[in-house]
C-alpha cells in the first residue's frame, strides 16, 4: 500500500470513528476514484487522480452556482475543501502573474499564443496552479 492509500485509510477510519458523515463521503470517493485508475493499467499520480475529482467538484460548484442552488454550492465546497486536504498548496494569483508574465516576456507571446503560453505554465505548474485561473491572468495579461 502507498503511502497515499495508507494517508487516504487512516484518514476515512478517523473520521468513520467521529461519524464525519461528509467527510467518509469524500474520502471514499477518492478511493474509489484511484481503483478505477489502479484498474485501467495506466500509470497515474495519486495527485493527479485528487486534482481531476477536486476539478469535477469546482465543474459542479460553477453549474449549481448559475442555477442558484445555494445548499448545493456550500456542499460542494465543503467536500472540495477536504479533497485539497491531499493536494499541494495551489499558487497565488500574484505568484501565477508574475510567472505568467515572465513566460509572455520571454518567448514575446501575444493573444494569438494562448496555447503555448498555457501548455507552458501547465507543464511546469500544473500541480500548483489552477487551470482556470491561469487562463484569467493569461487573457488579463495579454488584452492589457
């Protein structure tokens, strides 16, 4: 067992003990999202498999948030909160910029390059910067 199964199984037996329902949710949630990964015999980070289910969390958040489902929204957050529990510390904004901005500067990036500017953070920073956010600073940069 890897360290993160093991993390993931301490973690879920706690909070089966103090009958955190949400949080026994969440976590066998991510269990079941790394079977399905083990499963498929592609290899895969355990991060990777948390990012792709804290994703779909934000996905659901955005769509009950246009259709005004408040009790959902704050569900939803509260299960994505305990899911980046086992993600890396995402980067602040000011520290996506200034990298952003370093990228665009040196390579003479315009609009037209959002793609290469994007893979390029992406695959540097991916772990640490949310997709959607470094897309914002991107098109702020570039359309000021």
């Amino acid at each position: 067992m890897s360290d993160f199964n093991k993390k993931i199984t301490d973690d879920l037996k706690t909070a089966m003990k103090s009958k955190d329902k949400l949080r026994v949710s969440v976590l066998r949630m991510i269990m079941a999202e790394i079977k399905v990964a083990e499963k498929s015999g592609k290899e895969f980070e355990h991060i990777d498999v948390v990012n792709s289910y804290a994703k779909k969390l934000k996905k659901s958040i955005d769509e009950y948030k246009k259709l005004g489902a408040d009790e959902n929204v704050s569900s939803l957050e509260s299960e994505l909160k305990i899911a980046q529990e086992f993600l890396p510390e995402q980067m602040s904004s000011e520290e996506l910029s200034k990298i952003i901005g370093n990228i665009i500067t040196e390579n003479n990036f315009t609009i037209k390059d959002m793609g290469k500017i994007m893979r390029s953070v992406m695959d540097k920073y991916g772990d640490v910067a949310d997709g959607k956010q470094v897309q914002e600073i991107v098109k702020g940069i570039l359309n000021s």
